[in-house]
C-alpha cells in the first residue's frame, strides 16, 4: 500500500479594490453656510438673521480607497486523512475619509 506524503496542494490568490464616500457630510469639499445666525447691531440691540460658516471644504477629498490582497495555500496529507491550510492577508487604505 502506497501512499504519497502529499496528496494535493492549491494554492490561491487574491486582489480587490474597493471606494467608500460614506461620510457624515455629503458633500466634503463644499463650505457649508449655516441661515440660522443672528447678530445684534448698534445701540438699539437691533437683532438681523444672518450666514455664517460652520466648517471647512476640502477641495483635495478624494474617495477612500482600500486594497485587499491575500496568498493562501491548502495541502492534504497522506491521501486526504490530513489537511492544512496557511493565508496571508493584507488591507492597505488611502485617503482616509474623515469629518
């Protein structure tokens, strides 16, 4: 009776991309203006509906983009009575989306 030490062996690999935009605000690059601000003038405390600012755009947003790559190897031993199994993984992000 014959058996091999290794009776199969496979090895994968993978490679994906993928975008997030999903931020709190909906569009990041804009100023947002805000109608609800009031401001008291001159000695009569007159008090007048205004704008105002209330953050920062970013004209430089980009989509946050994630890079996944993995490398996995599956053995079996000994006709199948056996088996193993290694991966290796790897996410790497960029322009990270932040409020």
């Amino acid at each position: 009776m014959s058996q091999n030490l290794i009776s199969s062996a496979k090895l994968r690999v993978g490679y994906g991309q993928i975008g997030n935009e999903n931020i709190e605000s909906y569009y990041p690059y804009l100023t947002p203006i805000s109608q609800k601000q009031y401001y008291t003038l001159g000695a009569s405390q007159t008090r007048i509906n205004g704008s105002a600012p209330t953050a920062l755009g970013n004209p430089d947003v980009k989509w946050e983009t994630s890079t996944q790559s993995n490398i996995g190897l599956d053995l079996l031993f000994l006709d199948g009575k056996i088996n193993a199994t290694a991966d290796y993984y790897i996410r790497q992000t960029d322009n990270i989306l932040l409020s």
